[in-house]
C-alpha cells in the first residue's frame, strides 16, 4: 500500500533532497579538483617553458692576469663574493639547499677534475654564466645570482677567473639544480624568490660603471649587492619569501626604527664582520655570510657601512 502519510512523504522528499545535494557537492569538489590539477599542470609547464628559453647572449672577453698577486686577488673576491660558500673551499661543488617544498640548489665542480665543467667551458661560457645566469645552449641557470654578478668589473671578474683555472682537479660529480614540482608552482605564482636570475638581467644593455674603490656610498652598493637576496632591495629585512620558517628575520639595515647599523657604529659592524658576533650575541654562519664578508678589507667594509647608513630609512620588513 502506498504511503500517503503526510509525513512519510516530507521524509522521503528530505532523503532526496539531501541524495541531490550530496550529488552536487561531490560534483563541484570533482571539478575543484579537476581544476587544481589542470591549473597545477599548466604551472608546471609554464615553468618547464621558462627553463628552456633561449637567450641569445653575445661572447665577452676580460683580460686573465697570471701574477701571484691577481691571483691572490681573485681568491679573496671569490670568497667575500660568496663563491666560495656556495661552490666549496676546493670548487668541488655542494649541495647548497635541499627543501622539498622547493627542490634543490647544487652548484657546480668547477675544476678539471672527474665530474667537473671546468675542462668543457671556455673563458666565454664561464662569463655568460656568471654575468648573465645563462648555460653553453643559452638556457638560464637556476638561482646563480648573476643579478649581483653582471656588475663586476673586468678587472674584478678576470682575477676571479684566474684563481678558478688555477684550482687543482678535484672528483666530484654532483647532480644539477632542480626544481620539485611544488617548486614550479612556487616559481610562477611568486616573483619574491629570484628562481631564474637571467629573467631579471638587461643583457642588452650597457653595463654600468663601476665606480673608484674608495670609502663611498657608491664603492659600497657595488660591495653589497648580495645583501638584497636576504634583506631585501630596500635592505629593511623581514622574512625571507620562500625560506624555510626557521630561518631568523634578517634585521633592518636602514637606520629607520629598530635598525641596528646606528647602535653598531662603524667599528662594531665591522666587528660583527669579521667575528660574527657583537657584545657577546653571536650570528650563525648557515645564515649570515659573515665568514665570506671577513675577507672584505677594513676599508671596503667602512664602503659598505657608508652605503648603509645613506640609504633612506624604512620600517623592518618592508625589504
């Protein structure tokens, strides 16, 4: 017998109300998901697309000084550069950052030794790359900071060269930098990480001169460019975008509120340079390059203080 009853026909008409309404939301969340995945895929394209653009960048040449004290020369631009942080004490090559959510950062051997690229670049190639973040085949190079590098003066760029034909053999193969597929996604939804420097470069133009060493504002934004990649372009500090959250805030190195440059002095920064530390606080070197900066004469780091202490003051964190 049917069933007529007034309420068992508002219960039946509730059951399929909530059956079509289940059906609509698996629905939707079906193609939610179908859309994540297809704008996921597109990311990651779009990214691939960026890695294997050509960039057609002319041969440059510098002069290449053989005298011990170039020579010299080169190693300590080398290593107040970072160059050495990043490819090793022998330019064996290192891991440098292994985040899944990012992938990983592996600089080169750059000697002649097994695994190494040293025997297989010319002098052009190893400018490309470290003027204009850009391989033998034109394709960009992943994080190599070429924005700071395409400043370096001839001068400065061939003594470096120098020291890097002199190094010993080492064998060590390491792997290329690569990118998880998180990290595409996080390559092309955020411009604060510098993924593909070469993006960033105007290779066609003229370089810009560099200016006289001397204890100048000027001399000292040359010396400080690595800087920008932690406190940030305006040099105010704040969270790193895109680094682990552990990592400390960088401090403000303006003299705007809660700037520490003021406080320091001119004797205590270079201080802080030269041990890591200032009035018994001491600063990690895994994330203060102050153990490259140390190589930095008292002279280039009063430049460097200068530069700072010009620069217009900012709120912390606004880099």
């Amino acid at each position: 017998m049917e069933n007529t009853h007034p309420q068992g026909i508002y219960k039946f008409g509730m059951e399929a109300g909530l059956k079509a309404t289940i059906k609509w939301i698996g629905i939707a969340l079906g193609g939610l998901l179908g859309l994540l995945i297809l704008s996921a895929l597109a990311l990651y394209g779009l990214g691939q697309m960026r890695l294997r653009k050509i960039y057609k960048i002319a041969g440059e040449s510098v002069a290449i000084p053989v005298d011990a004290a170039s020579l010299s020369e080169g190693k300590r631009i080398f290593q107040y550069r970072g160059c050495e942080a990043c490819h090793g004490e022998q330019l064996q090559g290192l891991v440098y950052m292994d985040n899944p959510a990012i992938g990983q950062v592996i600089t080169p051997n750059l000697t002649n030794g097994r695994g190494g690229i040293g025997g297989s670049l010319t002098d052009e190639d190893l400018i490309r790359a470290i003027r204009h973040g850009v391989r033998q085949d034109g394709t960009p190079l992943l994080f190599m900071p070429s924005t700071e590098f395409f400043y370096l003066s001839d001068g400065d760029l061939g003594k470096v060269l120098a020291y890097i034909h002199s190094m010993k053999p080492v064998d060590h193969a390491v792997p290329p930098s690569a990118l998880s597929f998180t990290g595409f996604m996080v390559m092309n939804v955020t411009n604060a990480i510098t993924f593909l420097p070469a993006e960033l470069i105007p290779h066609a133009q003229p370089r810009p001169v560099v200016p006289e060493p001397g204890i100048t504002p000027q001399y000292g934004a040359y010396l400080s460019l690595s800087c920008m990649v932690c406190h940030g372009a305006g040099m105010s500090g704040g969270e790193i975008p895109g680094f682990p959250t552990e990592w400390p805030a960088p401090p403000n190195l303006t003299s705007g509120p809660g700037g520490r440059l003021p406080a320091w002095g001119q004797a205590g920064f270079i201080e802080l340079m030269r041990t890591g530390s200032k009035h018994g606080r001491a600063i990690g070197a895994g994330y203060m390059p102050w153990k490259s900066y140390r190589h930095m004469s008292d002279d280039e780091l009063r430049a460097v203080y200068v530069d700072l202490m010009s620069l217009p003051p900012r709120d912390f964190g606004s880099r």
